[in-house]
C-alpha cells in the first residue's frame, strides 16, 4: 500500500500511512481481546476524552489558521488551541477534571492564585 502511494504524493502517502497505522491498532485490539481477554472497550473508553478534546482542538485551529498567516498570529492560535483543548476536556468529561484538580503540582498553582 504504501509503494503504491509513494507514486500519488506525499498527501496520499501520509494518508495511506495512517490507514496501515490504524489497521495494525485495530489488529492488536482483536488480539488482545480475543486471546488475552484484555478489556478493549475500557481502553477506548479511557481514550476517549483526549481523542474528542484532541479532534475539536484541531477542527478549531485549522479554522483559524486560514485567517492570517503572520508569526504572531501562529503562536495566538497554538495558546487558542490549549485553551479550547483543556475547555472541551473539563466542560464534556468532569471526571478527568477531577482527576487534573487531584494533581499535586495543580493544586500548588491554584493555591498560588488564590494569594
């Protein structure tokens, strides 16, 4: 597959990377599950949050990449995008914001702004 998508360019070759990439995950998951009793759906389930968190992230800074096209503005979005990437990640899914604000070094910054 991935000879084959050398000739199309690098696009389709990323692309069919990805797709060789998944297909080998979705084959470990069926191993695991069959042969190992490995609990795949609890796995997906813990994975989930950051892939949702992750794909919104993207859809909005790929939005507004196409605005402008300056230095600043770059590094404007890559902060807009942790914004929004923590945002959906403690807004959709309050257990892992209760996991994060379990953290250590989390409550020590938050007790510092709280002063």
């Amino acid at each position: 597959t991935l000879l084959i998508s050398v000739r199309y360019g690098f696009e389709v070759l990323c692309i069919s990377r990805a797709v060789v990439r998944l297909q080998g995950l979705l084959v470990s998951f069926f191993v695991m599950s069959v042969a190992f009793q490995f609990p795949v759906k609890k796995v997906v389930a813990n994975v989930l949050p950051p892939v949702v968190s992750a794909v919104a992230m993207g859809v909005f800074g790929y939005v507004l990449k196409s605005f402008f096209s300056s230095i600043a503005w770059q590094f404007a979005v890559i902060f807009l995008c942790v914004i929004v990437y923590f945002g959906v990640l403690f807004l959709l899914f309050p257990g892992i914001r209760k996991e994060v604000l379990q953290i250590e070094i989390v409550q020590k910054f938050l007790r510092k702004i709280k002063k």
